[in-house]
C-alpha cells in the first residue's frame, strides 16, 4: 500500500510536487534542517534524487523540488495523472528505509475517468 499518493495539478507537472502536512510521517527526517535530498527507485529501476524542503517560516508545507521535474518530463506527466510513494524497508541492510515512487497516467473514456494505468518508461 502506499504510503501517500497524490493527483497532480498544474503546479506539480511545472514547478513542484506540493504535498499535504500529513505526508511528513512518510518522508525522511529533515533532521533539524528544511531541506533533505533522498533517493526513490521507479518500476524500471532507476534511481531519482529528490529535494524535500519545507518553508523556513510560516506553515511547514513539504514540497519535492530537486529532481521532480525531470522525473515529470521523463514520465511525461500530466495534470490528473497521479503519483504514489512507498516507504520500504531494505531488508539486506540495517533497518534503514528506502523509496519506491510510481507514476499512472489517467484513463478516460467518453471525458470520464475509468482508472489508472502504471508507466514504465526505459532509464533516462
């Protein structure tokens, strides 16, 4: 099961992955700081490097910077596709957890929204 999923808007396919506070639970310790890059492995296996920050000030909304722009445009992503993280553990390590993040494209017939199909797309 995933650990949080989202439906991209239009700020997420042209700037940045803008996620719920309740999604904090899910990411990497920021450990004292705003800012923590992690790896996350997609379905073909490659490995993406993502910036998760939050605001210094204010209301401490997570965002994926760093990275997620390219992982966008390599899945060609689209507003209403929908991306989904798994929080694992390695089991051949210490019990430190690794990423998976999946992309869907949005499955519409007659303009109604039927579903979501996985993208596998080869290593950029």
């Amino acid at each position: 099961m995933a650990e949080f999923s989202k439906l991209l808007t239009k700020t997420d396919i042209q700037k940045r992955l803008s996620l719920p506070t309740k999604c904090f639970k899910s990411l990497p310790s920021l450990k004292g700081s705003h800012v923590r890059d992690f790896p996350a492995i997609d379905e073909s296996g490659f490995v993406w490097t993502f910036q998760c920050s939050t605001r210094k000030k204010g209301h401490p909304k997570p965002v994926l910077s760093k990275g997620w722009l390219a992982f966008v445009r390599h899945k060609e992503l689209k507003v209403g596709d929908r991306v989904k993280f798994f929080k694992e553990k390695d089991r051949s390590g210490p019990a430190t957890p690794f990423y998976r993040v999946e992309a869907e494209k949005e499955i519409k017939i007659f303009g109604a929204i039927f579903g979501y199909s996985p993208i596998v797309a080869p290593f950029p």
